[in-house]
C-alpha cells in the first residue's frame, strides 16, 4: 500500500484492537477485536443496539472511540495525529440511507470529491465517474437526480460514489435495510460482484443469505462484545453460543411459527 | 327547525361578508371626500414627480437595498456559522450581535453610523456606505438566524457522507451543505430582502442631497414642493409595491418548487 492511486482493486486490512466507545453512562463497544485481512469480506450481524454499526462507524471515525486501536492499511485511525481526510479516502462507506448529495446530478455525486480531494480533472473525474457507474449496472442514468431515482438506484449510485475515489476498503451499513424488497436483490449482486473482484469490505447486515454466500467470515456481536465469530457456515449454520441460537432462529423464523412451542 | 352543520356553515359565512361589507361601507361614509381629493388622491399635479421618481427614487432605492443585501448576506453567512461552530467563543460573539442588532430599532443604528461615526473617529462616510454598514449590519442579524435554521435543517447524513468521501469540514460546508441550507431558505430569504427594502427609507435620518433621494424621502419632498398633500408619498409607496410584489411572487414560486422536489 503506497500513495499511488490507480483503478485495480488494492485492497487494505483493518485491525481493530479492545475498541471502547460509550456515550455518557452508556457503553455501547466494550472492548472489540476484530481483524479483517486484506480481500476479505467480513459481515456483522447481531440485534439492533448491538453496536455493530457504531463499530463500523469509528473504523472511519465518523464515532470518536474512547479506548482501543484501529489500523486501516497504513493509517492508524485512532492516532490523534492521523491525517483523517487521507485515511477516508481510501476507505468508501455506503450508509443506509443512501446519503447522495440531493442538489447533485448523479455523474455530479460521483465527480465532486474526485475533483475537490483527488484534484482530478472533470473530464478524468467524469470518466472514473462513468466507469464505477457502468460497474453497479447504473451508466444510463448518469444525468438523472438522485430524487428521480429508486432506492436500490439510489444506492447503487452511492455505491459507485464511494468507488470513484478508489477505495482500499469499503464500510457497508446495513445498505439493503431502507430498501423496497424487490431492489435489495440488484445492491447485493452489485456488493457480490465487488466482493469476487477482492475488495476488502466490512458489512452490517441482516441479509443472512447474502452473509453465508459471500462472506469469507461473519462476526455475532450482541451488548457491545463479540458473541461468536467463524466462518459462515459455522456461525450462521452451527452456531455454538445460545445467544447466536437464539437470534438467528429470531431472523431466520421471523414468524415464530413452529418454534414457541418447540 | 334545526339548521344542519352545513346550513350553518352557509350563514355564518354570509354573516362575515356582511359585516365586511358594513366596515367598508362605514369607512367610506366617515372620510372626508372633498379634502381626500385635494391632499391624497390629488394626481393632477404629480406630474413634475415623473420621471425622476424612476431615475432617482426607485434607483437608490434598489441601490440601497443591494448594497445591504450583500453585506447582510455575507454577514449572516459568517454570523450563522460562528453560531453553530463547536467553538464557544464564536458561539457567544454571535449570539450577543445578533441579539444586539435584532433589538435595537434600525433607526438607531442609521443615526449611530450616519452621525456617530463622524463624532467618534472624525471620518465622514459617503451615504452608499453608511446605508450598506447601517442596513447591511441590521440585515445580517436577521438573515444569521434563517441561514442557522437552513444549516441545520440539512440532513446530518450529508456531512457525514461528505467527510467519508475524505473532504475537509470546510469543503464539505462550501460544496455540500451550504447550497442545500440555501435552497431551503430561499423563500424566508426573499422575505427579507421586502424588510431590506422598506428599511432603506430609513436612510431619510441624513441629510441627502438630491441626487441620493430615495422612494420615501423623494415623495416626502414632493410633499413640499408640489402643493398635492399627501399625494406624492401614495405614489411612493406605490412604486414600493413595484418592487416587492415581484419578490412575493418569486419568493411563492421558490416555495412550490421545492416543495415539489421534496419527496
């Protein structure tokens, strides 16, 4: 990993070492450590309040953790002398509710940070631009605005944003949860197919079928620790901790049907 | 016999239009016609009025609110940000200005900068200045509070998406937040550009040559020297109306539009 930027996949590491993170009283991270190896995907899973996305949040500290270490690529995060704006740069983070830049045409929403962080030229940012746009199966509606757009739209755009700037890795939080469920199925073949090609992601998700399928490990946490972490076909086909039990017939079996009275 | 809600509705309403209609009538009955006619409606004489009242009045007029305009928005960009930095200091010079210029009447602040100024530092400024620091100073306090609304009525999540995309806090503000906080106060803008304008008549406090006459003080003087009564100051405000309809209308048009894109 060096400073040099160009279009192939080089994919980061992250390392994150007995994070902390309360708010007041409360303590919502206490003391995770997780390790993601450069190319591999990692889901987080776990109830709402778990933590899970305020974990994925302090790895590109839009969250300021109270204790612990974080290292992306080269960069320590938690170093308070750490060039923050260099470090997002290589790190794409796509949020759950999309986040586009509303006033912004779609090729605009793609350009802006090239252009204004990267410098780019327009016509280099446009074509960075057009090509991420082509990838998430978007190129065609480059001139729209995102409120012309559906929300699996929306989002495979933000996708392609985050990937204009060349990320060595990229956040996912819970991308598919604001979604109709006839447009989760195109973000995630997008988020598979950015998977094969080696990028290093880190995905909160209740898409338990996209974590057994695509995941190289899937990570339980519950009450701000680390339950149960393994491959995915141990963690979410043979979970060995009750609290894993528990959720995951709760996800699996929404509907209880068959299981109360078990 | 009972009245049904709806019948009742129909007659409470004939009752209002009636009273109205009795109020006017009143109202036209009380006026004294005869020296309306002579001292406020008087047209026949407003001629000498024309065509200075375009050339001069309504041009410093628009002039005056520009030059307020600008340095209120400038200032009431600045002011807004200082308010809602993380830094306590800024956070305290703003609100103790805005809260000084809001309650101070804009009179005051016209005499403070028009005479004041000259007493305290011996410098006499040209009239366009006293009016852009004067009006500029009072438009600034105003305009802070609905640019502060407009900053913090955009989503957090655009920030945040901003910084991930590796911009500075700066950046994300200039290209990001900013011109959506300007979209969403576009019509309480333009609202305060109609107060900007009424206040430039303010101005009449100084003495102006006649070259610097404004609406107001153009139609003051057309009091004294045309023999019409109140006759010139009608059309004043006349061609007040000229300039602050079109911004109503705009302002209105603003309104619809984004509450169109809104989803």
């Amino acid at each position: 990993m060096n400073d040099v930027v160009n279009s192939t996949v080089r994919a980061a590491g992250v390392n994150i070492k007995d994070l902390r993170k309360s708010y007041g009283n409360n303590e919502v991270l206490k003391g995770i450590s997780l390790t993601v190896e450069p190319g591999q995907v990692v889901c987080l899973i776990g109830p709402s309040g778990s933590g899970k996305s305020t974990l994925l949040r302090c790895v590109n500290l839009l969250e300021q953790p109270n204790a612990g270490t974080i290292n992306v690529g080269k960069f320590e995060a938690t170093d308070p002398d750490v060039d923050l704006n260099r470090m997002r740069q290589s790190v794409g983070m796509v949020f759950q509710h999309f986040n586009l830049f509303p006033h912004l045409s779609v090729l605009d929403n793609c350009t802006i940070s090239q252009m204004k962080v990267l410098k780019r030229s327009k016509s280099e940012a446009g074509d960075v631009a057009r090509r991420n746009l082509e990838r998430v199966g978007l190129g065609h509606l480059a001139d729209r605005f995102p409120d012309q757009l559906s929300g699996g739209q929306q989002q495979r755009v933000a996708i392609a944003r985050a990937l204009s700037m060349d990320p060595q890795l990229m956040l996912f939080d819970e991308p598919t949860s604001a979604l109709d469920p006839e447009t989760v199925g195109d973000v995630l073949a997008v988020m598979r197919k950015l998977a094969q090609e080696g990028m290093t992601m880190l995905v909160v998700t209740h898409e338990m079928g996209f974590a057994r399928e695509v995941a190289d490990r899937v990570v339980f946490m519950d009450a701000g620790v680390v339950v149960e972490e393994g491959p995915a076909e141990n963690v979410i086909s043979a979970p060995t901790q009750p609290r894993t039990k528990e959720f995951l017939r709760r996800v699996l079996d929404p509907t209880h049907i068959g299981v109360e009275e078990a | 016999m009972a009245m049904t809600a709806r019948q009742r509705a129909k007659v409470s309403l004939y009752v209002q239009a009636g009273i109205f209609v009795v109020a006017v009538a009143a109202v036209i009955i009380a006026v004294d016609w005869k020296t309306v006619g002579t001292s406020v409606f008087n047209f026949a004489k407003i001629g000498p009025m024309f065509p200075d009242i375009f050339l001069v009045g309504l041009k410093n007029t628009l002039i005056y609110t520009a030059l307020g305009f600008v340095v209120g928005l400038s200032g009431g960009l600045l002011l807004a940000l200082m308010k809602l930095s993380s830094f306590p200091l800024y956070r305290w010079l703003a609100t103790g200005y805005i809260e000084f210029f809001r309650g101070v009447p804009a009179l005051l602040v016209f005499i403070a900068f028009g005479y004041g100024v000259p007493l305290a530092f011996g410098i006499q400024w040209d009239v366009n200045i006293i009016v852009m620091v004067s009006l500029g100073m009072v438009a600034a306090a105003y305009i802070a509070e609905t640019l502060r609304a407009g900053l913090q009525a955009v989503p957090k999540g655009q920030m945040e998406a901003a910084r991930s995309l590796g911009m500075p806090h700066w950046r994300a503000m200039v290209s990001i937040v900013i011109p959506q906080a300007f979209k969403i106060v576009l019509p309480p803008l333009t609202n305060e550009i109609i107060l900007l304008t009424k206040d430039s008549s303010l101005i009449y406090v100084l003495g102006l040559t006649a070259s610097q006459y404004e609406l107001t003080k153009f139609g003051r003087d057309g009091i004294s020297s045309l023999g019409a009564g109140l006759t010139p100051l009608l059309v004043a405000g006349a061609f007040y109306l000229v300039i602050t309809i079109p911004l109503s209308l705009l302002a209105r048009k603003f309104e619809s539009r984004s509450a169109r894109t809104k989803r």
